[in-house]
C-alpha cells in the first residue's frame, strides 16, 4: 500500500490506542448495532458498487458484503495500520472486499462510479474545508440514483448529548456535526439530503444522514 502524505486523524486520536478500536467499538459504542441500522437504510442490491468512506477495521464494509454478497464493496481510509486490520478480519470471514489506502478529499475512482456511498463515524475526523470537499467527491463519485449513508456526531438530542456538546465543540473537526451542518455541507454539491434518525452512545448522539443523487 502506498504511504499517503496528508495529515489525518487516527481512529482514537492517538495511535497507541488502535490496537484497542474494536474492543471499544463493540462493547462501549455498540457499534453492529448502529452499522446494521445504516446498512438496513441504505438497502444494498446486488450488483451494486458500494464504498465505505473512512473504513477503519472494515467492520461496516464487511458487514455490507455478508448482507448482500453479490455487491462490490470497497473500503478506502487513510490509515495502512487500520486497513491491515480490515484485511485480516475480511480474509477470516472468507468477504471479499477491497481495500484502498487514500484520503476522502481526493477519492482514487472515476466519476459515477458507486451505488451508494457510507461512512460510519469518520466524518467528524475532518476540519470544515475537508468535510466540503470530501462532500463534493462523494457527489463526483455517485451514480446519477446513487445514494450516500452516513452516520456520525450530529445535533445532540438527549439531555446527555446536550451535556456533552460543549465538551465535544472543543474539537474543531467535531463542530459541524454538532451544529446540525452535515445535511447542508453534503447537500451543496447536488445532493437531496436529511436526517433520518438518531442513536444514543457513550460518546455523544449520532445522528443518521441520506443523501440522493438525481
Ligand atoms: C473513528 S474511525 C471510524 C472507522 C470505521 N468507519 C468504523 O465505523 O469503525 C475514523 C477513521 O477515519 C480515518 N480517517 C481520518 N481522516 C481521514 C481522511 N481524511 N481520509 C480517509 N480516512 C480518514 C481514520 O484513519 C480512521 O480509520
């Protein structure tokens, strides 16, 4: 895999810590919960070309191929160490998925290539100019009909996302999410957007997105 040159976020901020993403993923944030609602959102056909945008350890891109294994699935992060995981667990669980090294702002496909785009809990990993043209790569890379799934940080909606706003505003990537912009910072390429739900964590209140392109 090629070394990449941008800076980026890793998953829990400090490398030290990756080992350990699954770990906190599955039991703390409950997240095959979450990834099979946004899954079950973006109904899969087969046949369809899919990406998983941030992918980290390939958990959502794997879950995607088990619900519908005659889609072409791909998952692209900027984090060889987290992709090594990916890899790893799609060779275990016989998924055939690919995965790409790379950086959401400079998707490595041609136009019009995806069915649906998704992307779990990564958007909140970039600063403001980085979420605008990630926005616009994913409206580039979508077929006209294609759809894009997100779920991330989004306006709090519990008394405890309320709480917890402030503390999470003091990261800069987090404070579109938290202002309720994604459905507009995706929407501006050409994109339909909404909210479609919510999912309470430990960490805060995620919030689901759909986008579509006509
Ligand atoms: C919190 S993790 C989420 C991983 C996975 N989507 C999941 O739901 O478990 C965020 C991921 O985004 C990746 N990432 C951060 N900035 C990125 C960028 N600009 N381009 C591609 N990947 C990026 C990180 O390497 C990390 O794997």
């Amino acid at each position: 895999m090629k070394e990449t040159k941008q800076e980026y976020i890793p998953a829990l901020s400090f490398r030290f810590l990756t080992p350990f993403y699954d770990f906190i993923q599955k039991y703390i944030v409950r997240d095959v919960r979450y990834k099979t609602l946004l899954i079950q959102q973006a109904n899969i056909q087969a046949g369809h070309k899919v990406l998983d945008l941030g992918c980290g350890t390939g958990t959502l891109a794997i879950m995607v191929k088990e619900s519908q294994p005659d889609a072409d699935v791909f998952g692209l992060d900027a984090d060889p160490d987290m992709l090594k995981v990916a890899k790893q667990k799609s060779d275990e669980k016989n998924a055939s998925v690919t995965f790409d090294t790379g950086f959401t702002n400079e998707l490595p496909y041609p136009d019009a290539t995806f069915d649906r785009v998704m992307s779990s809990i990564m958007i909140h990993h970039l600063k403001t100019p980085d979420k605008i043209k990630t926005a616009k790569e994913v409206f580039r890379v979508l077929k006209p009909g294609g759809e894009l799934h997100i779920i991330d940080f989004g306006k709090p909606y519990t008394l405890y996302g309320k709480m917890l706003g402030p503390f999470l505003y003091r990261f800069e990537e987090a404070n579109d999410n938290i202002a309720g912009d994604l459905p507009k910072i995706f929407g501006d390429p050409g994109l339909k957007t909404e909210i479609t739900g919510h999912f309470w964590t430990f960490f805060g209140d995620l919030a689901f997105l759909k986008g579509k392109k006509n």
